[in-house]
C-alpha cells in the first residue's frame, strides 16, 4: 500500500485519479486550492495552493507527522490558457507560468528532501501533449507543458542516484471540467480549445486508468490515449507530415481572424 498525495484531486483527473488510487487500496491525500471539500470516501483532504509555498511546507509536514513519509507525489494541478502571440496578455502568461509549472517546480522541491531521505519515491508530473507537440495559437500552454517534460527528464537522472523514480503523464484533450478554467484575451482560442475538450470521447476516468498502470511500472513517459500517441509519433517519424498538420491549423485560424476582423467593420 503506496502513501499518495494528489494536486489538483478536488476536479477532472485528479480527482480521477484519487478515486482509482483509493479503489486499489492505497493511502491518499487530495489536495485543491478551496477549502473545506469532502474528498472521496477513503481518502483524505487538505487545502493546498500549488502557488504557495507555504502551504507545500505545511503538506510536507502533515505528511511527515501523519504518514511518516511518502511513496508518491503527483503533481497535477493546471489551468488550460492558450491564445495568439499578439493577443494573449502577459499577466496571463504570469498566471499560466505560476500554476502550470511553478506549481509543479514547487511540489518537487518540497518533496524532494523527503524522498532522498527516505532512499525512495516517485514524483508523478502531469504534462499534457502540448508538451510534446506544439499547435499553434496556445505558446503559453506549449511552453508550460514542455518545461513540465523537461524538468521530469531531468529529475529522472538527477534522483535515480536515490531511487527515486520520475514519470510525466502527456494525455491530450479529454472531457474534464478544465475548460472552467480557460479566461483571456484571445477568446477565440478559449471557445476553440472548449469545445475539443468537451466533444472529446474521452473521460478522465479513461486516463486516469493508464496513468496509475503507468506508474505502477514506473514509467518515464505515460501518453495515455491514442490521439496523443499518434501526434508524437508523427512528429517524431514523419516531420514533414506534422508541419503540414500544423501549418493547416495555422491557416484555418488565420481565415477565422479575418472573417471575424471584417465582421465587426
């Protein structure tokens, strides 16, 4: 039985994955930024701002006092943002750069001293397949979510001298209540990227259960539904092909942006 503590379990595939990871009889504390919320029967729940560092130093204590330790840290609290270069502000990159990665940067830091005590842990970053692949109008996002990668890539050699394994979960658009969080500028974006996650046939139970198998085997890289496989894949093997599709993309917003310029002459 695995000590966990989930960012993010209050919603979507957090809570998701709270539920699976309390359902396989583990111990689990769900962690959100509201106060005062009743987490699934099994689990446990406590306040915690990804963007405070103050309250990552109270969960370490809990943690310590409660637990004694921690087998696995997953950090995936995260907002969806995403807009055009010239449209999307840069408060709102601030607030995305905060959450998204800060957030992640911060859980590991927290954590890490506990973990390299211990001899032992796993820190479970959630990506996404922006990550990975890179579409136009969402830089924010792209860039957070590939940070995200790049720092699991280096935690996974920096701590594996401790045995302390990494991995970083890359799913793409599934239907979650993460599209609550979409506000800026460039609203054309934030209407685009809603309806893909809400038409998705994919549900963050769906995900969640290839994530917990994932890091159940200590998996580095987790891509857990087929759409994303196939992006990556694309670009990985057949570049040209993938510029196309991205190219297209572009295009189309394009004629979106100027029909909507025209519309309101």
């Amino acid at each position: 039985m695995s000590r966990v503590l989930v960012t993010g379990g209050a919603s979507g595939l957090g809570l998701a994955l709270v539920e699976r990871f309390v359902a396989e009889g583990h111990q689990v504390l769900s962690t959100d930024v509201a106060a005062g919320l009743t987490p699934p029967a099994g689990a446990t729940y406590r306040q915690l701002n990804v963007r405070s560092a103050e309250d990552w130093d109270a969960a370490v204590e809990w943690v310590e006092q409660t637990w004694g330790g921690l087998d696995i840290l997953v950090n995936n609290a995260g907002i969806a943002t995403g807009g055009r270069i010239d449209v999307e502000t840069l408060a709102e990159w601030d607030r995305v750069v905060d959450i998204n990665l800060m957030g992640v940067v911060r859980g590991c830091r927290a954590f890490t001293p506990m973990f390299k005590a211990q001899r032992s842990g796993q820190i479970v970053n959630t990506a996404s397949a922006a990550g990975l692949v890179h579409p136009p109008m969402m830089s924010s996002y792209n860039t957070v979510k590939a940070a995200v990668v790049a720092l699991s890539e280096t935690l996974s050699h920096e701590l594996h001298p401790y045995d302390v394994s990494v991995s970083v979960v890359c799913p793409s658009f599934f239907k979650t209540n993460l599209a609550d969080s979409i506000q800026g500028a460039d609203t054309a974006m934030g209407e685009s990227a809603r309806r893909l996650i809400e038409k998705s046939p994919r549900t963050a139970d769906d995900i969640a259960a290839v994530v917990v198998a994932g890091v159940k085997k200590k998996q580095f890289l987790i891509i857990p539904d087929r759409p994303a496989l196939l992006a990556w894949r694309t670009k990985r093997f057949a570049r040209p092909l993938y510029d196309r599709q991205m190219r297209k993309i572009a295009a189309r917003a394009r004629q979106r942006a100027e029909a909507a310029t025209a519309g309101d002459r």
